[in-house]
C-alpha cells in the first residue's frame, strides 16, 4: 500500500469521524457553527454569565429574524449546556433539523396552521402543562412568546398564552417544588431588524444595500465582504418581576408588558 493511497484512507475516516461527530455530538456541532457564525456576526451578550450560573431556567426572547435561535442556542451549547427548545412540529419533517434537534431534547408542539382538529387545538391547550413538566423534570427550557417571526420590527404576543400560563403555574406551585428553583429569563436581541432574515427587513431597509445585506462572508457578490453584523443579545432575569405581573395582571395585560418589555428602545 502507497503513501498516496495510506494519506487519502485518513482523510475519509478523518471526514467520516467529524461528520459522525458534528450529527451526533450538540456540543461540538455548536461549535462549528459559532466559529463560522463569527465571520459574520459579532455577538454582544449582556447578563448572558448569570443565565450559564443558573441550575434551571426558562428563556422566553423575542424572535427578530429566522437566524435569532440559532445565534441563541449555538453561544449556550459551544460552552456545554443543555437547555430544550419547544419547536414546531414542521422542523421534525426534515431529517436533518429532527437529528439536531433530537440531540437538544427539543420539545415537539403542534401546528394548528396545519391542523385545525379539535385534537390539535386540545394538545396546543396542553403546552402549558408540557412546559411545566420538562421544568420539573429538571430541564431547562427556550421558547419564543409570541410563537412567531416579527413583521414590522415589534413583537406582539396578541393572546398567546404560554408565557403567562407557565409563570401562572410556577406561581401556584407548592413552596417545595422544583418550578421554585427556575429562574426566568427575557431575552431582547438587537441588530436583525434589516437582517435578510427578518420579514421586516423590506420595511425598514432602504434600497442600497438591500440585497447583500447578510450575504455570507465568502461571497464575492458582497461588498462589505469582511464585515460583521453586530447583534446585541440582552438577557435579564425578570423571575419575580414575571410572577408579580402574573399575580396583577390578566393574560391580556401580561403579554402587555412583555411587548414593551422587548419594544423598548426599539
């Protein structure tokens, strides 16, 4: 057997190994991401060392554009840790994104756009109790309030009911249980707004620039070829100032609060 042949086996088991690791491994797989993710954005994570201290937490941000997750989930699994998206059952279709995020424990819910059954509306009543349980069970949980992609550049939750009805239970669970131990956290990103992921970015863009926007950093057809997006990630642990409004408010002036919540300075 040739060197030349002995150089080409190592190279396709070397390939088959970081391929069988990157589909297999969440950890290493965002850390692949976040290395080519940094060509293009240059991430700054206000408060995001107390959300890595915290045992148990819900993540509850605003969804700005389509890349905001994957921005969110690739920063907390390259440093180690777990926390299980609730996703729409559209996402475990494709083989690929049901592999990933088969490896996150992501939380399958229903698509009541697809399925208009009294069945699928009684499981998405249910997400609620789905939530709580994966928090008792220890889990660290992220979903997104208003279940959608903004349109104009503002969230509006509408009568969502997930995040009020999640910080309800906390709030009504006995002293002793482990929903006590979870620490609620908002989160308010920045800088996707004209992103060419963001359904808002017709709106607010003007026309030079428009098309290249967020165009991959190895693309010849963008002309700020080595620039990077900033994007401003600001966690903050609201815990009692959630239950406080879920104690005062109803649902209707819950989800109030959380719009201005993510709105301001917008």
């Amino acid at each position: 057997m040739n060197t030349f042949l002995l150089i080409w086996l190592a190279v396709i088991f070397a390939v088959l190994a970081f391929v069988y690791r990157f589909f297999t491994n969440p950890f290493f797989l965002a850390r692949v991401l976040r290395f080519f993710l940094r060509m293009r954005y240059k991430l700054v994570m206000d408060g995001f060392d107390e959300v890595m201290r915290a045992e148990r937490l819900l993540i509850m941000p605003n969804h700005p554009a389509y890349i905001d997750p994957i921005l969110l989930f690739e920063e907390i699994y390259a440093r180690g840790r777990k926390v299980s998206p609730m996703t729409d059952e559209q996402f475990f279709a494709n083989p690929v994104f049901r592999q990933v995020l088969g490896m996150s424990d992501a939380v399958m819910v229903p698509d009541l756009m697809k399925h208009r059954s009294e069945a699928a509306v009684r499981q998405a009543a249910s997400l609620v109790q789905i939530s709580v349980n994966a928090l008792e069970e220890g889990r660290s949980l992220v979903f997104y309030p208003s279940g959608h992609v903004t349109l104009d550049g503002r969230e509006t939750l509408g009568a969502r009911r997930l995040a009020y009805e999640t910080v309800c239970a906390i709030n009504d669970s006995p002293e002793n249980s482990p929903l006590r131990q979870v620490r609620l956290f908002l989160l308010r990103t920045r800088g996707l707004e004209t992103s060419r992921w963001a359904k808002s970015r017709t709106r607010v863009l003007n026309k030079r620039g428009a098309v290249n926007q967020d165009a991959l950093p190895w693309s010849f057809s963008n002309p700020g070829l080595l620039s990077r997006r900033l994007v401003r990630m600001h966690f903050e642990d609201m815990t009692d100032q959630l239950q406080e409004w879920a104690r005062t408010y109803d649902k209707s002036d819950f989800n109030k609060q959380l719009e201005a919540w993510y709105n301001q300075d917008n």
